[in-house]
C-alpha cells in the first residue's frame, strides 16, 4: 500500500506526525544531561585561577560522568530532572562541593543523595531532606560518617537476610563494626554532629544490646524443651508448625520467627489464636539471653563486639539520635561503603 505525503495510517493508541521534516524528542539523552550538567557547573561556579581551576573542572566532570552511569543504572527515567530548576540546583551543589575538596568518600555520597533527589518529583519532606543533605555531607569528615552509619544501622535498621549464627556474625561485622572504629574518638565529633543538625545527644541512652536482643531474638533463645509448651499444644497441636531446632542447641527448640510480630504473623497463618500466641512470644521470652549471656555470645561470634559495646557507652553514641538529614546521609554512607540495600522512604 502506498502512502503519500498527506495521507497516514496509524494503528490504535499510536501517534501520527505529518510534515516536510520530523525531529521527534522523547526525552533526555545522557548526552545532553551531561550537557545541561556541565553548562551548570561552569554557569555558576565562581572563577578561579590556573591549576585550582583546572582542578575544579577537572573533579566536576568527574563527579557529573559518575552521577550520569549511575543515573542511567538506578533510575533512567530521572533523566528528565535535569531540566527541573530545583534539580540543577542540587546538582549545583554536588559539583561545587566535590569541586572543592575532591574526596572520593564524599563524592560517592554525593552521587548517591543526588540519584535518589531524581526520583522525587514533588515537593516532598523526602525531596526536601535530600536537598538539605547535599549541603550538609560536606561538613562531615570520614570519622563523623562513619559514626552516622554505624548509629543508623544499629538503631534504626534491621536485616531481613539473617537466618543463623553465620549470617547474624556477618551482619554485626559488615554493618556495625565496618564503621565503629571511631566512636570513641573526640567528643568534639559528636558536638559538631549536632550542630550540623545531624543528630542530637538525648539525656537517656539506648543499649545496643538489648537492641539486638529485641530485634533477633531468634539469634538470641537459648530454646526450651518440647515440655515447656505442652499446654499450649494440648489446645492447639499446630503449635509445633511455628518451631524450629534451638540454633544454639537442636535438641531443644525455639520459635522460628525472629521478633514477636513475625511470630504472631507465623501463628496467624497456622490458625492459632492471638490469645495462645501471646502465650507463646511470653516463653520464648523467657528463654532469651540476659545481658551478660548476650555480651559473651557477641563476643564469641564476633571478637571485635565488646570493643564497640564498651566504646558505645564511654561515649555519647548511646545518646545519640539522628535527624531525617542524619538518616539520609548515614543511609547514602552505608550503601556505598557496605551494600545496604533498602529505600530511604521507609525511614523518611
């Protein structure tokens, strides 16, 4: 079938366009982010002189090139950001301040804050923070990163990977102690966390162990006898459904859920009652580690952990309480320095 210049034909939902000469544009290429990226930088950033200018187009473009692979990896469709004036007005941000001190650490937070800012389109609390946070981890050396992380991963997240003591260790080694090691340097860290609104230094304090206590449990029962639940059992045989060998001793057993709630959940989906789950979570909790018990086990799976415990309650980390800048900016520094894999939405 022939088709002349003023005729179409189109199939359904499709899109005709009828002329001498066609340019279609469907969005952003990378060329051109990198183009408005660049035109950004150099509109804006004030003019310095030989080498330092040099410098700081060199570092520029680094960190654009790095936010665009990264872009183009995580959120392609954030490519449109680029022509938000609140965007490039982030981006600005970002390329100013790793213009400027060029640290690789830095950087990558930087790029990490910015892909996440490209993902909000409207004028959120999140987009708000993140734009916040761009100007305040410039402020932070690599010490006051790693205490952010190291509160954040502590008291504010929990790992939905651990299955046993194996992967329990790893998880105190990879997401805690990977970051510890400067708590219990100056003081004046933690003071300048706080001015930066960053955190803030409570009156009370939290025990990171009876945090882990709370959110493992399962790693921490030392189990019980079939016995202790024959009560139980007598009313509801599917009891046992909700059980698992004792990870520290299989010939007694243990509650398989990690927390309460994913115990009542597990009894829910069995189809026992609320009231003989209750009863349940109550002696498995009996069961539990008591604080010294629990030390010595953190200490036995993982030889670094009394260390951090100790430093953590010679120090305002225990006090500490991070603010939504806080929680992004420890959120980035931990997906970069050791994986962790979660959206910042839940917390903020």
């Amino acid at each position: 079938m022939e088709i002349s210049k003023r005729s179409q034909q189109g199939g359904e939902n499709s899109l005709n366009i009828q002329a001498e000469q066609v340019t279609v544009n469907t969005g952003l290429t990378i060329a051109h982010v990198k183009e408005i990226a660049i035109e950004v930088f150099e509109g804006n950033f004030y003019k310095l002189t030989g080498m330092a200018r040099e410098t700081a187009d060199k570092r520029a473009r680094e960190i654009t090139d790095q936010f665009i692979q990264e872009l183009a990896a995580k959120n392609p469709a954030g490519m449109q950001a680029a022509e938000d004036p609140d965007f490039q007005h982030s981006l600005f941000t970002a390329q100013k301040e790793y213009a400027r001190c060029g640290d690789k650490e830095l950087g990558d937070i930087l790029v990490d804050i910015l892909v996440d800012r490209t993902k909000q389109e409207e004028r959120s609390l999140l987009q708000i923070v993140l734009n916040e946070s761009l100007s305040v981890a410039p402020k932070l050396n690599s010490e006051q990163l790693d205490i952010l992380a190291c509160c954040f991963n502590v008291c504010y997240t929990r790992s939905l990977i651990i299955r046993d003591i194996a992967t329990f260790a790893n998880y105190l080694n990879n997401a805690i102690l990977i970051f510890s090691e400067p708590i219990n340097s100056k003081p004046s860290n933690y003071n300048h966390l706080e001015f930066v609104g960053c955190a803030s230094i409570r009156t009370g304090s939290r025990d990171p162990i009876q945090i882990l206590i709370d959110t493992y449990q399962a790693v921490f029962c030392k189990g019980y006898p079939v016995d202790a639940i024959k009560a139980i059992e007598d009313i509801e045989p599917s009891i046992r459904k909700v059980h698992i060998p004792c990870l520290h001793d299989s010939s007694l057993i243990q509650a398989g859920g990690m927390d309460d709630n994913t115990i009542k959940n597990m009894c829910s989906k069995a189809g026992i009652s609320e009231e003989l789950a209750n009863q349940l979570i109550q002696i498995n909790r009996q069961y539990l580690m008591n604080q010294q018990e629990a030390r010595e086990f953190l200490g036995n799976i993982c030889p670094g952990f009394p260390k951090f415990l100790d430093d953590a309650a010679n120090t305002p980390f225990n006090s500490m309480e991070l603010t939504s800048v806080g929680i992004a900016i420890a959120h980035a520094h931990s997906r970069k320095k050791a994986g962790f894999d979660a959206d910042l939405s839940i917390w903020i």
